[in-house]
C-alpha cells in the first residue's frame, strides 16, 4: 500500500528562540511525505520552482517517496518565512511569496491514479476538488484546510467535505467552519456535512479524533524542549495516513493506533529545524515513544 | 480515612452564556468538599459571616463533611461575582468583597489535628504554613495557590513547598511560579523545590501529573454543554485527594487513578452551578464516568 500527497513544496526560513534556518525544506507536502515515508511508500504531487534546491529532495527519495509527480515550473519557488517566539504555539509570518505555487494545477499521473489513500493537503478546496476528480476509487480521502480557505471558499469546502472520508484541523479552523464555540459541537456540524471521522489538532494540548459516536484523545508528547513547531500537524498527518495505508485497516482500534502513531511523529518534527528529525528516527525510535505515550495516559479503571 | 481542607467558604455570583446564579455556595473549600464527600469524609475549617445562610450547607454535612471547624464571625461572607463570556476558560471577576475572610486565622480543631491528608486550599501560604503548625504527622499535605500568592508572597510560597508532598495550580500559575515557559521544565522546578508530586490543571486541556520521573496525562472530559468552569480545580482537587485518602495508597497506579477520579469530579461540576451537580451524581455516574474516560484514551500500543 502507498498513500498519495497533493500539497505545498516550499522553502521555510524560520527564527524561534533556539535558532534559525533558512530556505530549508518545506511545505505541507514535504513534512507529510516524510513523516509517511516511516510506515509506507509515498506519492508525492506538487510544484517547486526552478530554483529548488532539487538534490535536497534525495533524502526522502531514497525513503521511498516518489517524486514523479512533483512538477518543476519557471519561476521561484514558494517561500515562507516565519517566527516563533516564547509562545510556540503560533507562529508570526513575517513573509510569504506564493511563486510558482499560485499558479499550481495538480496533475495526479496516471501510475498515482488507483491510489487507495489520498491526502489533500492544505491547498485551494477547488484544486482539492479538482484532485478527487483524477483519481480512481480511493478507498480513504483525507483533506486538511485552513482559516484562509474557510473565508474565502467556505462553499467549495463544504462541498468538498461532502467527498471527503475524514478531515483534519485545528481547533480554531474548526470553530471557525462549524461556527460552534464548543468542540464536540464543531465536530458533529463537520460530520454532518460528510465526513466519518473529523481529527481536530490542538498543538501542545494534544488531538480529538471523532468518529461516529466515539470520542478519542491523544495528548501531545511532553517534550522539555520544542525547537521548531512548524510541520507539526502535516506530520501528524503524514504519520496517520502513513500508519493506515500501511495496515489497510480501517477497524476503530487502528484509527486510534493511527492518531498515536501521527502524534508520535509530529513530537519528533519539532526537536528540530525543518524535517531533520523526521530523516533522523528510525523504527525502533518510533516504537519506543508509542510505548512511552501508552505510559502517559494508561491507568486502570477499576475503582477498588 | 478523612481528608482535612482549609479554604474558603464564599457565595458566588456568576453569569456564563447560559444563566446565572447569585449567592450560590462556592469557595474552595466547599467545592473541595462537596467532591470529596463522594470518596471520603471531609473535615472543613473556614470561616463564613454572619449573614451566610447556614442552612444551605446542611447537605454538605448530610453527606459527611464535618464543619465543626467551620467559624463563624461578625460580618459579610467572602463574596465574589464573576462572569464567563464566551471563552469559559477564563472568569472576569467583577467584584471580591473578602469581608470575614480578610481576618481569617485557620483554627485546627483537636480532632482534627491527626489527620492524615490534608489539603490547604487557595489562601494566603502564610496561613497555610501556619494549618502545618497544627497537625501532627500527616501522610500526605497537598496545596494549591494563585497568581495573587506568586506574585505577592513568594518567598512564603517557597518556604510552603518544602513542605508539602504534592501541589496542585494550573498552567499559567506553574509558569509564573518557575519562570518556565515549558511545563516539564515548570514541574521540575517545582519539584527540585520541595513537592515530590505536581499537578498541573490545565482547564479544558486536562491535566499533567509529575511524580519522581513519571509523567501522567489525564484530558478534561470533552462536554457538550459546558455550563459554569466556577470550581473545576477545587472539584478536581476534591476527588483527587478523596479518593487517595479512601484507598490510603500513594503507590503511583493508585495517583494516576486519583488524577482520574479527580478530572471526572472536574467534569461533573461545570456541568451546572455551585455545587448542584456534585450534590446530584452518585457513585455509578462517578464509575460511569471513570470508564468513558479510559475509553477515550485507550488504544492498543503493539504496531501489527
């Protein structure tokens, strides 16, 4: 099994407290795909601009991320660049320069087609839209979003959520589509529109998964230094679709082992610039910190 | 076993979105009480004015709390009016009028002074050091404080760490008190200055408890209805230090239930004012409760 990927390819230059880097790799697409690339094959669709430093894609190459989809169009690439500062948990854009990116027009080649997990990541609900009419019988599609395209295309998102299995979003973008304060609210207004099963990320306090009548929760790893919180919910959900497709499970059991698996990844982003950790962690790594986290919240429920 | 709490006996007025209440029971000791009285009896010192209608605490005593130590003096009852806007994670205070809490002097009763878990609710730590000059070998002392008492009685404070085994303050008051803005790093201070236990509450994010090197996660139960938060530390408080003075046991599984215990107490007393509700739910919706709260975080932590 492999999953697919349509999002942003970009380069991030990023201060926080501890540090800064520059145009380092970027974009929802890059920190999903290698998040992903820890539990199955990847298929990446996107666009970079003909100043990418393309040799730097090799990494994730080489972890089995197939880049046949990522196009190369004239121009520059999309560049963020943004900082943190004693608050990790929202970063200040200091500048964005769209480049190649405003122009992008996904193209899904046809070897990516009959792919059974799909990512739409955080791009213009028209061109998510538009990804779901080139692929064949996708036995999961997942979406993520944002503020941006809540109030500038609420309607085509809700008709994309209409098509859409499972979403995934913070807690604000969910009060802000749901226009519900209280998150169970926000959560059920969301199924109500399409999808099964609404992930709703909330940072440093952990994340919702709903799913039908059933609530689960997973905290955030309490880590004693986060370095750089950018990438953390593409990793999370990298780490989510990854875990999924790889198992071909969809049982609830797996959906929850699935948010596990995707917090677990997003807590080793942020030890680092960038996705330096993610190319970092192995396997042994991975399974170490879902034991811990079964540690964090295990308690025995039986009153004596 | 019985549980001792120093605090305050108030009556509160509040506004949320829903409604409101004016001179309803509230302080953190009748908070504490009325959730402790679910697992253990509860021994209260504190003092209320003359105008406090004493009447309407006779079903804390119907459900064994002791107020032999209750004082009564000349003058207005500690009253504090507050409301919630939409955000209910924080009170705008809109007046405190201390009256016979201003000149409040705890006075342990004999009886009460071989206690062995003790609770020195939100006052002023130079009170609470002076509760600790009138017990007599207490197993386990735990404390909360506030802002107002990290900003104004610090080295009293820190004087009262040494010499509690467990603290309990939100996330904010732990930052303020460490001068950490990570929490892990917040709890170790703390603990580096006296308490072998901290419980950070977090509100609707839940709450960490820090023991030796262990770390336990518990969230807030996600509600749909979220009526009046006035009391959900004190409440927490309550069933977490009732239910380790029931057991008698501070082995870490019986902490981690406590926490629990705790957080579900939490749940059921924002879900109406004052203490209606924990006057209300019995003992099966307490172990109801307990178990949707293992459900919500369990998951299976072997990747097939």
């Amino acid at each position: 099994m492999s999953v697919l990927v349509v999002g942003s390819v970009a380069l991030d230059s990023v201060e926080t407290p501890f540090g800064r880097a520059d145009d380092a790799l970027g974009g929802s697409a890059t920190y999903f795909a290698a998040s992903a690339s820890h539990h199955t094959r990847v298929q990446l669709v996107g666009v970079i601009g003909s100043d990418y430093p393309v040799d730097k894609l090799h990494d994730l190459e080489a972890r089995g991320v197939d880049l046949s989809g990522l196009e190369r169009a004239e121009g520059e690439s999309f560049r963020w660049r943004g900082r943190y500062r004693h608050d990790l948990n929202s970063a200040e854009t200091l500048e964005t320069r769209l480049g190649v990116f405003s122009h992008f027009r996904p193209k899904i080649p046809d070897q990516f087609r009959s792919a059974r997990y799909v990512f739409l990541g955080n791009i213009d609900p028209r061109l998510q839209l538009d990804v779901l009419e080139q692929v064949t019988k996708p036995k999961l599609v997942a979406c993520d979003t944002m503020n941006f395209w809540i109030e500038s295309r609420r309607d085509d998102l809700v008709r994309l959520l209409a098509r859409v299995d499972l979403i995934t979003l913070n807690d604000a973008e969910a009060r802000q589509l749901s226009e519900e304060a209280n998150l169970v609210k926000a959560a059920k207004w969301i199924m109500a529109h399409g999808p099964k099963t609404v992930v709703i990320k909330k940072g440093e306090h952990g994340a919702f998964m709903f799913h039908a009548d059933r609530v689960f929760y997973a905290p955030a790893y309490p880590l004693e230094e986060v370095f750089d919180p950018t990438g953390a919910g593409d990793s999370f959900a990298g780490g989510f679709m990854g875990y999924l497709a790889r198992n071909d499970d969809l049982s609830e059991a797996s959906l929850r082992r699935a948010v596990i698996v995707g917090s677990v990844m997003g807590s080793f982003v942020v030890e680092g610039f960038s996705i330096a950790r993610l190319l970092e962690v192995n396997g042994d790594d991975i399974a170490r910190r879902m034991a811990e986290f079964h540690r964090l919240v295990a308690f025995d429920a039986e009153l004596p």
